[in-house]
C-alpha cells in the first residue's frame, strides 16, 4: 500500500469538505441570527444569503450551494430553496415536479430528513439530484436553529463526477474505494463497483460516525475491509 498515495487522498477529501463546512457554519451563523432577529421574508433570506454563496461558488469544485427552509419558518413561501446552481450560477426558488407543475415537498429528502433529525452535519448521496442537476451528486448540509427550532437547512452540492477526476487516481495506485456512511459506493478503482451499490460489510469506522471513508480489501479475506481515511477524521 502507497501511504503517501493514502495520505493525499485523504487530505484532497478534507480540503474539499471541510471548506463546504466551513461555509456552512458561516451560513448557519449568519441565518440563524437573522431568524432569531424576527419574521424573515423571502426577500430578506436572499439578500442574506446571496453575496457570500456566490463568492463560495467561485470554486470550480462546486456545483450549488445555499439555504433551505423548514416549513412554515418564512412569512410568505411554506417552502423555500435559497439555492444557486450549475456552471451559471443559476437561481433556484420553488422546485417543481416534473410535468406535473407542483411543489417538492423536499422535506423528505434524506439531506434534508436526517439533519432534522440529528441535528449534525450529514452528506447525502450519491443520488441522482432530479430536482436541479439530473446527474449523481452529493449533498452536504447543516442544520440551521433560530429560537431552539430548526428554520433549515445550509447546504452544497458536489458532483460524484467531479470526485472521480479528484480522487479516482490516487484511489487507483492503492485499489481503494470512498464510501458515504451507509457503505455505499461513491467512486471506486474497482471497475465491477458501481456508483450507489452497498460494499458489504459497511466498515467499523464508517458506522462509527465518519461521513465519508476510503477504505480497500484487507489481505484476510475478500468480506474484509481495512480503512485508509475518513472525514470526519
């Protein structure tokens, strides 16, 4: 095994994420004190939010990034998405379903679900995103409070793509695969290891609470799994 190989890795993966983190807490902050400060329009949560994604969206790595909000938590929109996407930027207010014309109830989404119910940061995925990008994305995102209630959720999206040309050559050099908590693919150097299909058994260090772990086979067996990174380290 390559150690410098694992170490880079592991170390691109922490430098992609933890700036996503990084953003989030300052959109947490700054959205939590405007909710605590009174009612909130969709105005306000845009003139808010708007400038300081923007400048995070300027890292070619990003797909899309910004606010979602509980329900009920705005004055005028039960359902809301702050969100900018894709290579323009583009803005993205009230989601439709396809050729029916109605509102996502986004509020079953597991990047939004499982924040709600845990109150901790959560990367989602990879799924296929039909709401904005129609490709295998995933979706960090952080719970936003304001008066001990959860008001939404700050987030940004990553391509599974984009992951490939980051890490697919260095997991390459050591046969490895990066996996989401639930032990589901998300990039592998293993060609018969598809984008989504669970590696049985999950690793002990990513039920243990890592998000994100790169992990290959041990040398004891083909059920055997030896982790080489995770995030959160």
């Amino acid at each position: 095994m390559n150690i410098d190989v694992s170490a880079a890795c592991a170390a691109r993966i922490e430098q992609h994420f933890g700036s996503i983190l990084t953003e989030l807490e300052r959109v947490r902050a700054e959205v939590g004190a405007l909710f605590a400060a009174g009612a909130v329009t969709t105005d306000a949560l845009i003139a808010q939010v708007e400038k300081g994604t923007l400048a995070f969206l300027q890292d070619p790595n990003l797909l899309g990034s910004g606010f979602v909000v509980a329900p009920d938590t705005l004055t005028d929109r039960r359902l809301y998405l702050a969100w900018w996407q894709g290579p323009g930027r583009d803005f993205l207010g009230e989601a439709e379903v396809p050729a029916t014309g109605e509102a996502i109830d986004y509020t079953r989404q597991p990047w939004f679900r499982v924040p709600e119910r845990t109150g901790e940061l959560y990367v989602a995925g990879p799924y296929v995103d039909f709401i904005c990008a129609d490709e295998y994305v995933l979706t960090t995102t952080l719970p936003v409070y304001a008066g001990g209630r959860m008001v939404g959720v700050a987030g940004a999206d990553t391509l599974v793509e984009t992951l490939e040309t980051m890490l697919l050559p260095g997991l390459r050099e050591v046969g490895a695969t990066l996996v989401n908590s639930h032990g589901r693919v998300i990039v592998s150097a293993d060609p018969h290891l598809a984008t989504g299909e669970a590696l049985n058994p999950v690793p002990d260090e990513a039920r243990a609470g890592r998000l994100l772990s790169v992990v290959r086979r041990s040398a004891g067996g083909p059920g055997e799994q030896m982790t080489l990174a995770g995030w959160p380290s």
